[in-house]
C-alpha cells in the first residue's frame, strides 16, 4: 500500500545523506565508525521496541511473590548435588581447555577446507572501505599490480550504500553492519544541501498525483525542519528526514472533524436518525459502499435503511436492492424516472416511525460539470436535510478524485470522505491530498471487495501505512 510514495520518501533520505558524505568527504571530515546504518524505515520501529521494553521493565519493577516451600526444598537438594558436577569436571579437565581454546578465530582445518572461498570474500569486504586508505595503498603495493590499483582508486570515489546494492535492497534487514560515519567536525544542515533534494522530492509528488498545494507544504515543512540540523553521524541524517517528511505529513493528513460513529451516538440520544447522503461520479464504488456500510453498522448493532435515490440510471434501483438483500437491510424505491428527492422523504420517515438508527441516501453519479444533474443533488439535500454529505471517490483515480471533491464540496457543502480501492493505491495521492484541499476528513477507507472491507479512516493509521516498510493492510484496532 503507498509504496510508490515510501519510495520517494526513502530516496530522498538517501540522497541527502550522500549529499553531506561527498561534501565530507571532500573536507577530510569523514570518518568510520564501528556500529549498524538504520535504514529509513527502521526508526518507527525503534520508538515501538523502546516502548515495549520499557513496558517489560515496569512489570519487572513489580514486587514477586515469595517463592513456595516446595521449590526452596527443591533448590536445597540441587545445591547438595553440586559435588557430583565437580567430580566429573575433575575427569575431564582437558577436554575443558580444548573448549576454551575453540574460539571462532581457531577454525578447525576440516572448516577451512569446506569454504575457503567464503573466508577471502569476508577478508575482501573488510578491506573495500574508501575510507581505509592506508590498508588499501598497503595492499597495493605488495601486489604491484596496475590494474587493481586502479580499481581500488575508483571503489575509494563510491559511496557506502552503492557499494553492494543486493543487499541495500534487501528490504529483510532493517540494519547493516559497516557503513557507519561520523564527522571530525560537526556539520549542519543547510539550504543549499536541501534545495535540490526538496525540488525532485516535489516533482516527485506532482507525479504521483499529489495535489500541487499539498507537494508544496510538504516540501516547505520538511525543509524548515531540516535546516540548521546538526549532524554528528550518518544515522543522524536518516532519522532527521524521517521525522521531518513524517511530521510534514501528518499536518496534511490529520484533518480534525467527528466520526460518523460519533455522530449516530449523539443522534440516537436525541431519538433521531442519523441521515447520510452519498453524491460522487459513476464508477467509483458509491453504490456498493453504501451496502459495505448498511454491513458495518448492522453488525455494531444499530439498524440501518437504504434510499435508492438514484432514479436516473437504467439498473441502479436494481443494483442497490441486490445489496440491501444481501447484506439484510429494508430499501425504501420508487419507479425508475420517480422523483430522487421524495425517494430519500420516506426513507427519512421510515426510519423515525420505525425507530431506525441510519439512513443512508443512495443518489445518481454525475459528471462535476453536468448542471442539471448538480441542481437535483442540491434538491435532495433540500428535501432530507442531511446530517452527513459524503463525496465517495476512487483513490487509483488521484488528482481526479481530487479535482471531483473540489467541484461538489463547492456545489454542495460535503461534510467528508470516503475513499474506495484504497487497498491497490500504490501512489497515495488521492488520500494524501484530497482531505486536506477540501478541508473535509476522511471518514472511511475501502480495502477490498467484500462487504467487510471497509474500516473507519484514522490518521495515527494511515502515517503508520506511508512510513512503514511492511506492505501488508494492518488490521483495525
């Protein structure tokens, strides 16, 4: 999910650090460290085994019980059977201190002989570092070959992270050993080491579908964030980009407003329905979001009705009551060509005569530009007086789902959102940006084709989904 977004989130990080390694490098004030390089992704991660640590360490904290009679009893006799241990230590003394002599350093030949071609490939790495001038120019000239002369000459220009790209790509290992810096003298992050970075970062964006006001903020957040930093390590310049892109996100995607959950609560205790009207284009899901949801709030307990408000189309009356059947719900329809806005009347009614928790208005896709279509909407909305408008768009569509929100939200006033495919955005850019340039949330994600493939939209989620290298949906707490 996202992955072509974390991508360009990740290559910005790697750029930047390189950045600074090349200018460090050319300043002589770079140095090898002995430690692990954390990958971008591996930093989320970090806060979460820290905090499960010190979780374990307060229940450690705990008084423990008084251990029973019969386990004390039990350690007296095993300390009275020490002396046995000893004897047979006593017999065998010798094969003792071969144990300690069998470090990993004293390979048995049979071993040497087995992979010796392992040993020279792990002597060879140790000595591939740039940095390791001294021991490379020493093995130059014992060998006194040209040519491999030349070759180390051009591997001391690499840079860490090109120096064995398989295993740079191994997306298993969240930490590689080696390729640790640090900087003699400690070096800050500057404009002029963002500028270039931050301009492909937005391009990248616009590419992805992200709105142009949404790249923009990004990239003039993280920007802010970023400048001034000082950097002791080469982990320093990871972690600094990761929390500057994940901070800069997080503004765009926490648009605050009530759930719909917590709106049917509040309408329930006032003896009301809560009515939602859902208005979008065709193709987008609309429909059969309409049963996913009638599917969500039946099984919490509440008793949801349908409105087959869309009179206009050939088969949609059809189309949604085959939902409400399957997922047990009434339908309040009328005749094709019947007018949308008295359809969504006597669902309203129906559901107040009845004691019916929800109401969900089912209306007719219509382009954003078709006036005659837009004008019936607004008559509906007239007529069921809403609690909740919601625009349903397809999230692969990005910019256009976009662009289509903006256009009804300034024709309608929609309260929110809901994205449908969610589960196949590889891009990210329609549920980046689309909340915040209506300045509307998003209520609700769909994750899949059945009906219970749906679950209520959360920001705390969704930053966890953009900065995760774990491509799998997470489950809803």
């Amino acid at each position: 999910m996202f992955e072509s977004l974390k991508k360009k989130f990740s290559r910005t990080s790697e750029k930047l650090e390189e950045e600074l390694i090349e200018e460090a490098e050319a300043e002589d004030n770079l140095k090898e460290e002995s430690g692990s390089r954390f990958s971008f992704f591996s930093f989320g991660r970090k806060k979460e085994e820290k905090k499960e640590e010190a979780e374990e360490d307060d229940d450690n904290l705990l008084p423990q019980a008084e251990e029973p009679v019969e386990e004390a009893q039990a350690e007296e006799e095993t300390v009275e059977e020490v002396p046995a241990v000893e004897e047979s230590v006593e017999e065998a003394p010798e094969e003792v201190k071969e144990e300690k002599k069998s470090r990993f350093w004293s390979r048995s030949k049979d071993d040497e002989e087995e992979a010796p071609e392992e040993v020279e490939e792990v002597k060879e790495e140790k000595k591939s570092h740039f940095w390791s001038r001294s021991k490379d120019d020493d093995k130059q000239e014992e060998s006194g070959d040209e040519e491999d002369s030349e070759e180390a000459g051009e591997e001391k220009k690499s840079h860490f992270w090109s120096r064995n790209k398989d295993k740079k790509d191994d997306s298993d290992d969240e930490e590689s050993s080696g390729g640790i810096f640090s900087f003699v003298r400690e070096k800050t992050i500057q404009e002029k080491h963002v500028e270039d970075i931050l301009f492909e970062l937005e391009m990248e964006l616009l590419q992805g579908d992200v709105a142009m006001e949404v790249a923009t903020d990004v990239v003039e957040s993280v920007k802010e964030n970023l400048v001034g930093k000082k950097i002791k390590r080469s982990n320093d310049i990871t972690e600094y980009t990761y929390y500057a892109l994940k901070d800069a996100v997080y503004d765009i995607i926490n648009i605050p407003g009530k759930s719909m959950t917590e709106m049917l609560e509040e309408k329930k205790a006032q003896g009301e329905p809560l009515v939602v009207m859902f208005v979008g284009i065709n193709g987008t899901g609309k429909t059969t979001t309409i049963g996913k949801l009638a599917n969500y709030y039946l099984k919490k307990g509440y008793t949801p009705v349908i409105a087959a408000s869309d009179t206009f189309r050939a088969g949609a009356i059809e189309q949604v009551t085959h939902h409400a059947d399957n997922v047990g719900v009434k339908i309040i329809k009328h005749q094709k060509g019947s007018d949308p806005a008295a359809v969504a009347f006597d669902a309203v009614e129906h559901a107040r005569a009845q004691g019916k928790e929800l109401v969900l208005i089912d209306t007719a896709g219509r382009m954003q530009t078709n006036t005659n279509l837009m004008d019936e909407m607004k008559k509906i909305k007239r007529v069921s007086k809403p609690d909740l408008v919601i625009f349903v768009g397809d999230a692969i569509t990005g910019n256009d789902a976009t662009e289509q929100a903006r256009k009804f939200n300034e024709a309608i006033d929609i309260d929110g959102v809901i994205l449908t495919k969610a589960d196949a955005d590889s891009k990210g850019g329609a549920s980046l940006s689309i909340g915040y340039v209506i300045k509307k949330p998003i209520m609700f994600l769909g994750v899949g084709q059945g009906y219970d493939d749906i679950m209520e939209y959360d920001s705390e989620w969704m930053l966890n989904q953009l900065f995760s290298d774990d491509g799998e949906i997470a489950e809803e707490a």
